[in-house]
C-alpha cells in the first residue's frame, strides 16, 4: 500500500508542521473525540453511497454524515472523498454519450444522402459522386447534441423535473391547509370549542408539507446538479478529445482562444442550465394552482388581472 502524500509540505495547507493532519479547533469540537480521523489511502476510499445505502439515507442525504464529521475535524483532503461509480464515472458516460451521438450523426447523414440521391435521380448503388463528396456540405443540426445529452442522462434529469414540479404543486396548495389552521386558531381565540384532533391534525399536516417540500426541492436541485456537472464533464472530455485529431481548417475554425471560451463559458452556461430548466418547467404548475385557488375564493374577478 502507498502511504498518502504529505499536504503540509504546502506553505497554504492550513496543516503546516506535521505529517499527520491537524485537528480543527471550533465551536463543537469538545464533543468529538481527540483523535484526528486519519488520510485514508486510496484502497481505504469508499463508493460513492448515494445510491448504495437505504431508503432513508437516500431520502435524508445521511449518507454525506461521515464526511462532513471528517471535515469538521480536519482539512478535506482530495483522499477523503468517494470514489465514483461505474453510472458517474466520465469515460463510462462518455462512451454512452458518443454512442449516442453517432447514431444521430448516422440518421443526419443518410437523410442528407438520400436527398442529394433525389435531386440527381440517383440511387445509393448508381450514384455518380462518391459519399464523402455528398458530405462535404452536410451540417449536423443543432437539436442532435441536445438529444444525444437528453438519451444519455434523461432518467435523472426527468427525476429532477418531476421533483421540483411536485415541489411547486405541493408549495402551492400549502396555504389551503394553513387557512385551516389559522381559522381554527381564531375560532379558539374567540371563545368557541372546536374539535381539538383538528388543530393537531393541521399542524401536523402544515409541518409535514413543509418537511416534504424541503425533501422534494433538496432531492430536485442535488438531480439537477449532478445532471449539470456530468454533462459539463462529458463536453468537456469530448472536445479535448475532438482538438487533439483536427485537420488543419478545423485548426484553424476552431484555434485554441475558441476551444477554452467552449469549455469555459458556454459549458458554465450549460451546467446552470441543468439547474435552470428544471425551475422554469414547474413554473406553470405553480401559476395554475395559484389561478384556480384564487378562482375558487374570488371567484372569476381572480382573472382580471391575468389577463
């Protein structure tokens, strides 16, 4: 085994002094033990537990518990983290994705082949011009990319979508319950008996609306994230891979100031949209809700401002 390398040789490294990691002095650190968790070695490292531990470490994100405990000891250190899965490591979802992407590549093409067969009379066996000549002017249309992302990562960025819209629905219908409440509390106030099971049974129900809200909405932006930071990760590997084999025009369409603003700015971009769009597609349940509750108190005159 290979011992872990010594991070306080780093003048920064707030570990200075000694090879063994230091024990963070904060708030809480009185109910720890003294002992510094050790740097783990790289066979010591665990699976990322996500999706390897129950239902209610899922549910709850418990599983993060021992490495915040870690951090809030000592300084994370790159060993501390989890080692990711075969669904999360970047060649795996690469191959996927490329996978993908050539098949559209190949529907685009046979398209474009088949209308320049049409034009000249042609079939793919009489054809007068040879294939790569036919594919000179072909340009793969903008939505392939698109698709070939959504077929590589569409369950968890479905997920993510269908939690924030839960999410949006059930933030939504939550003054219903606490109309209740507070009708029932200014029934109590003013001196009449209500039945007592009700109260408890709306604040019960407020407080596990709320609870489920803050579920459904951590659960949509963790989904969306990941679905963010992996589809960066795949672009990312895939257009260093693309500038590594380029020709010289494509040297010169894409030189090397272009190739840094793609992985830079626009894959940020696409990263924030992985959160983005999951927000805006539950928009419209929110406004729904939000119109037929206002119909259902107001009556009709709720419209007069929608329109």
């Amino acid at each position: 085994m290979t011992e872990p390398p010594n991070y306080n040789s780093d003048p920064s490294s707030l570990e200075q002094g000694s090879d063994k990691p230091l024990r963070q002095q904060r708030w809480l650190s009185f109910m720890f033990s003294k002992e510094v968790p050790p740097i783990p070695l790289d066979d010591e490292r665990k699976i990322h537990p996500m999706y390897r531990s129950n239902f209610l470490s899922r549910t709850m994100f418990w599983w993060i518990t021992p490495l915040m405990k870690v951090g809030y000891e000592r300084t994370i250190t790159p060993e501390d983290l989890y080692k990711l899965d075969d669904t999360m490591e970047i060649e795996k979802l690469s191959e996927v994705f490329e996978g993908h992407l050539k098949k559209r590549i190949t529907y685009f093409q046979n398209q474009h082949l088949t209308k320049k067969y049409q034009e000249r009379n042609e079939t793919p066996e009489t054809s007068t011009v040879d294939r790569e000549t036919d594919l000179e002017d072909f340009i793969l249309p903008k939505g392939a990319m698109f698709m070939a992302l959504y077929h590589t990562f569409h369950i968890q960025f479905l997920k993510s979508i269908v939690q924030m819209c839960i999410q949006a629905a059930a933030t939504s219908l939550q003054p219903l319950l606490l109309k209740k409440l507070t009708e029932f509390v200014a029934l109590k106030t003013l001196g009449f008996n209500p039945v007592i099971g009700k109260g408890i049974g709306y604040s019960f129900g407020t407080a596990a609306f709320i609870f489920f809200i803050g579920i459904m909405v951590n659960h949509a932006f963790y989904n969306a994230m990941i679905v963010g930071a992996k589809t960066k990760s795949v672009l990312i590997r895939t257009i260093l891979k693309k500038s590594f084999v380029l020709n010289q025009l494509g040297r010169h369409k894409y030189p090397e100031g272009k190739i840094n603003a793609l992985i830079t700015t626009d894959l940020n971009r696409i990263d924030f949209a992985g959160i983005a769009i999951p927000i805006i597609a539950s928009t419209p349940f929110s406004v729904v809700i939000a119109i037929a509750l206002l119909i259902h108190s107001i009556g009709v005159y709720a419209l007069i401002d929608c329109v």
